[in-house]
C-alpha cells in the first residue's frame, strides 16, 4: 500500500495561492484517476482538481474556505500498489503564537508565502523604498516595531521581502530576548503612513468591528469573487507605480466597415463581429513594433514575451468582471479572432471558464465604452506592465484636412488611455505605443475583406 500526496497545482505564473470551495471526496472515499477530488478558487476563475492516482482518500489537510499555496500538499491517497512513491513534504507551519491567534481575526488579508531566495537583499535604510505588504505593517503596527526595525529583518520571501513568517518570528524573539530593536522610536510621520496603509485595505488590530452606521444605509457583504479582485486591485497598486497616457483616434473607417460587413459576417461564419476583435488586431500589429510593452518583471530583471496572449476584460452578470485570454492572438485572422473573442465572452458569462482559459496573459484590453464611458484609467492586471482601455464611440465635428484644404466634418471619434508600469515602461515609450495603436486604428482598410 503507497500513499501519494494530491498538490495544490499551479494555475499561472501570477497566482500564488488558491481558496478550497468544496470537497467532493472525504476521507475513506474511493477515488479513480481523474476524478474531481475538490473545487478551489482563484481571483480568476473557479476550478476543479482532479485525483493523481486511483485508491481511497487516506487524509484531506484543508478545510473548505482555506486560503492554500500553490505546490501545498492538500489531501493523500491511498493505493494498491506497491512501489515506492516519492511523497513531497507539506509546507510547515510555525507553531501557533498568541500574536498568530490575535492574527487568525484579520479576514481576507493578501497573504505572503515563503519563497526562498538563494541572495536576499541587504538590509535598507528608512528610505530604501522597500515593500511591505499590509498585513505585515499591520503587524508591525499592533507589535510596536517602527519602520527602522522592519529594515533590519531578513526577509525570504520574494526579492528579499519581508513576510508574515519573518515579523511574527522577529517579534517572538524580541520578547524571549534572542533579538533586540534597533530602536523603539517611531516618528509621527511613519506611524500615520502604517495607519493609512492598515485602514486603507480593511485591516484591523482587533476582532472588535463597527456594529453601529449612521443614517439609513443597507449593508452588503462582498461576495467571495469581489474580496479576490479587490485584493489583486490593491495588490497591483502596491506593486506597480501607475502611469497613465490618452490619446484620441479617429475610427470613422472602422464603424463605416463593421456596419457594411457585419450581416454577411454573421451569415457566413455563424458569429457576430464586434469592435473588440478588431481592437486586438490593432494592438497586436503595435506589440510587434514595441516587444517591449509585452513583458513582465522579474526583481531587476525584464522577461520579454515572446508569445502574445491578449487578456479582455469581460464583465460577468453578477457585476464582476473577469479577463479571459486569447493565447498566441498575432496567430489568427480577423475570422479567428471574432471566434475567440466571442467563445471566451460566451463561456464567461456562462461560468464555463477553464483555470487556462484566465492564465498567462502579456497584455490586457478593457473596454470602458460598453457602459458608456469616454475613457478610464485601468488598473495593471499583475505581472503584466500595460493595460489600454477603449472608451465609447462618439460622433463628433471635427476638423480635418484634405487637399482642398481644412474642413470641419461629423467623424466616429474614440478615447484611448492607456496604464503601464513606470518601473519597465517611460512616458516616451508608453504614449508612443498608444499612438501607434490609435493611428492603426484610424488607417483601418475600409475596402478590406473579412
């Protein structure tokens, strides 16, 4: 009799971590290859892990509504055979501190795993601008130790980062008096910028909530899909310094060419043609130009990519909004394209969205026009540098020029802006690239076939 360990797998290179919804195994079931052993969760999409092996479910590790890390051993099977099978450690934990149980009250805080770097980065003084994540300045908030100290603390965690394995094991120390604080002054101006930070994402130093709101108010619990987007939103803001650009495209060839083909393109291919196809088109001419929009980083290093996978932005009926991913874009045609686009939108509204169909995404379009909005700043869908958002397409008098001279002219006009990461991306390359685009748009063929 083997036992193998059934893992949390990796569902993309930005999730690092996965909520169990249910389980449909318990301990004592039989369980065949492939089989659904238990439904988990991203910020993405609902997925389900199937069994590894086939025997009896010997021991389930999580609970449902456990936040888990990817590679985690979550449940060990069973089996009728004999041979030896290597059976990967689980992750440890720490014993529990009464700082861990004052810790347990804090509800859907983004979570820090350790992943161990073979270099950590030295330790910074107060100005070296190095991230920490909210709960652990909440931490450092409710234990007393400044920023000063924080600097002090080696962190494993990613590029050297201070996780919640560090501060809690920096505090137990300091109170059996292995470790002694650098110092214990903390100025006013710190202080307020951990306060601002804990308040700002929900965080609290107690169990003890509000119970009572002023005036006539109704109040609505986040559903677990928005707790999750909410973290990745803030956890973008943290990671990526936001910088936005605008730009405005004349798209009048376009409209003009969609409105005269879209009934027989409909007829003959069995889908209806929309603008989004054809703005990812654009946008994949203007990647090949500028590979360098289509990348990720890495610490200080630049992974450009090489594949073009183009995430959109799709709202879901219950008012989310989820970002499925056309996977090698600069691969199809117009045709193939409105498929993708269609099938993805399709499967997504319908919750028939696979944990691939979300993943591994170089860059992101939203479309802010669908509800009416001439333009938006988008907020960086993580490890991605660059998110565009079309607004909605307004008829406008405008002034154009032509070999008769200037005239002014009712013309399909369109808002373009575009958010990017200004650790990879400058203003020169960012508003460039969004020009570019704009200009691809308004040079659109409207003698073209589909």
């Amino acid at each position: 009799m083997a036992v193998i360990d059934l893992v949390m797998p990796k569902l993309g290179e930005s999730i690092m971590e996965a909520t169990i919804l249910k389980w449909f195994k318990q301990p004592g079931d039989p369980v065949k290859m492939d089989e659904t052993v238990l439904e988990i969760a991203t910020d993405k999409v609902d997925s389900e892990v199937p069994s590894t092996a086939a025997g009896v479910i010997d021991e389930i590790l999580f609970n449902v509504n456990d936040v888990v890390p990817i590679g985690s051993v979550i449940a060990r099977i069973k089996t009728s055979t004999e041979e030896p099978v290597s059976v990967s450690q689980p992750v440890q934990t720490p014993p529990k501190t009464q700082e861990a149980e004052v810790l347990e009250t804090v509800q859907h805080t983004p979570r820090e795993f350790n992943h161990v770097s073979s270099q950590p980065k030295q330790n910074s003084n107060g100005s070296s601008g190095r991230f920490y994540s909210p709960l652990v300045l909440n931490i450092a908030a409710s234990e007393g130790v400044s920023i000063t100290e924080l600097e002090t603390i080696p962190g494993t965690g990613n590029e050297g980062r201070v996780t919640k394995k560090d501060i809690l094991q920096y505090v137990s120390d300091k109170k059996t008096g292995k470790k002694t604080a650098t110092t214990s002054y903390q100025s006013p101006t710190i202080s307020t910028q951990q306060q601002q930070l804990v308040e700002n994402t929900g965080l609290t130093t107690s169990s003890s909530q509000l119970s009572g709101y002023s005036g006539n108010v109704e109040i609505l619990e986040m559903d677990r899909m928005r707790k999750l987007i909410a973290e990745h939103m803030v956890r973008s803001k943290h990671t990526s310094p936001h910088v936005t650009s605008f730009t405005e495209a004349d798209v009048t060839n376009l409209v003009m060419w969609r409105d005269k083909v879209k009934k027989e393109f409909e007829k003959r291919e069995g889908t209806r043609i929309t603008f989004t196809p054809l703005f990812i088109e654009a946008i994949v001419k203007c990647i090949k130009k500028f590979p360098l929009i289509n990348c990720s980083l890495d610490g200080d290093k630049i992974i450009v990519k090489k594949d073009i996978n183009v995430g959109m932005a799709t709202a879901l009926p219950s008012g989310n909004l989820i970002v499925p991913v056309i996977r090698n874009a600069d691969q199809f045609n117009l045709v193939g394209l409105t498929k993708q686009v269609n099938t993805l939108a399709d499967n997504a509204r319908n919750g028939k969205l696979k944990a691939d169909d979300t993943t591994g995404g170089t860059f992101t379009l939203t479309n802010v026009g669908t509800f009416g909005s001439l333009m938006g700043t988008p907020i960086i869908n993580q490890p991605q540098v660059a998110i565009l958002a079309v607004g909605a397409i307004k008829k406008r008098p405008v002034v154009i020029e032509t070999p008769q001279g200037d005239s002014i002219a009712i013309r399909h006009m369109m808002y373009l802006s575009m958010s990017y990461d200004h650790r990879i991306v400058d203003g020169s390359l960012g508003a460039t690239f969004l020009t570019a685009v704009a200009k691809e748009l308004e040079n659109f063929n409207d003698q073209r076939d589909f």
